[in-house]
C-alpha cells in the first residue's frame, strides 16, 4: 500500500489529480478508511459521472457507512447504465429501498422482478423477494414465490419446512401439516447436525 500511494501522489503532481482519484479512493476504500476514500470518489465521479467502476465502489462505501439515500441513488444509476450487474447489485439496491419509507416494499419488490423477468429465476433474488413479501405480511404471496425456485431446491425438505410455516403463518395449520410429514420423511434417516436440527423444528410446527 505504501508503495501504491506513491505512485498515486506522483501522478497526482504529474498530471490532472483527478484521473487519478479513482485509484486514490479505491486504495483508500482496501485500507478501509471509508471518510477518506468518499472524497476522491466524489470528485472522480463529478468528472467521469458514467464510470462504473467507480460508482460501484461509493455505493457500496455509502452503504457501509450507512448513507442510504445517496447509496441508492448510485446502485440506480449502475442499474440503469450496464445490463450485466450480478444480482448482488439489484440485492442491495431492493434492500435499501425496502429500508425507505418513501420507497417501500412495493418498490422493492417491483425492482426484483423487473430483473428476474429479465434474466429468469435468479435464486438470490427470488429468495429476498419471498422475505419481503413475509415481511409484509403477504403470505400467500411469499408461497407463490416458493413454488418459482429452482426444482431441486423444491425437493429438499428446508423447501417443505419454509412454506409449512409460510402456512402456518397464514393460518391454514392443515394445509401445512403435508409438507411437515414430507419433510419428516425425507429428514428420518437423516445424521447431520443441520438435517437433525431440521428435523426438531418439523417436530416443533407439528404440534
């Protein structure tokens, strides 16, 4: 790091200080000194406003340091500018605004799905989507969703065990009570400590 800073304050006296604030703020962000690190980013981001690169790394920095608000605003711009983030990107953008009370749930989930009819069923989404709509109380919602994952992901008794308490929550203890039994089942021979716990938990929602 030491060495880096030298090369980046030599540029700095050499040239334009601003072509090198990105790499300013990017060894700064590695050394974690978030508050000094905003700064160059800022300026290298008021000269080059497209740059994805850096835009990636003040929204994640303004996330981290609890700036929600403009995180967002970075995380939608890196949406609306390249077609091929990874859905961490959309993940963060949806958790911030579900955490807004002018932005919500609904945009939120509308976000997700706007990218899951895109790209197809991107599990990671899919799942945040199902916690948002449990969260808000929409259960029937959230068991929808289940039954969009992934087939493997149906077959296993977590699968079973999530949406019997979906149910549950929903009120609707007896049509919960199959797929408590499937999951019972398919946990019987079960050895491992998270397939044991599993287990106690049907165990639990059984009664």
């Amino acid at each position: 790091p030491e060495l880096a800073l030298a090369d980046i304050l030599a540029a700095e006296a050499a040239d334009d200080p601003v072509k090198a604030a990105f790499t300013h703020g990017v060894l700064l962000y590695k050394s974690r000194d978030y508050v000094a690190a905003q700064p160059y980013f800022d300026r290298y981001l008021h000269a080059y406003p497209q740059h994805l690169g850096a835009l990636k790394y003040r929204a994640r920095l303004l996330r981290d340091t609890g700036q929600s608000r403009q995180a967002l605003a970075d995380y939608e711009t890196l949406i609306t500018l390249s077609d091929t983030l990874d859905p961490g990107y959309y993940l963060s953008a949806a958790r911030l605004m579900a955490a807004l009370p002018d932005r919500g749930f609904d945009e939120a989930l509308a976000l997700l799905d706007a990218r899951i009819a895109q790209r197809g069923p991107l599990t990671p989404l899919q799942r945040y989507a199902i916690e948002l709509e449990r969260n808000r109380g929409n259960f029937q919602g959230a068991i929808d969703r289940m039954a969009g994952l992934d087939q493997r992901l149906r077959a296993t008794p977590q699968w079973q065990v999530d949406v019997a308490e979906l149910l549950l929550q929903d009120g609707r203890p007896g049509e919960a009570q199959p797929y408590l039994t499937l999951a019972q089942e398919q946990l019987q021979s079960g050895r491992t400590p998270v397939q044991q716990t599993l287990l106690q938990t049907v165990y639990r929602l059984k009664e």
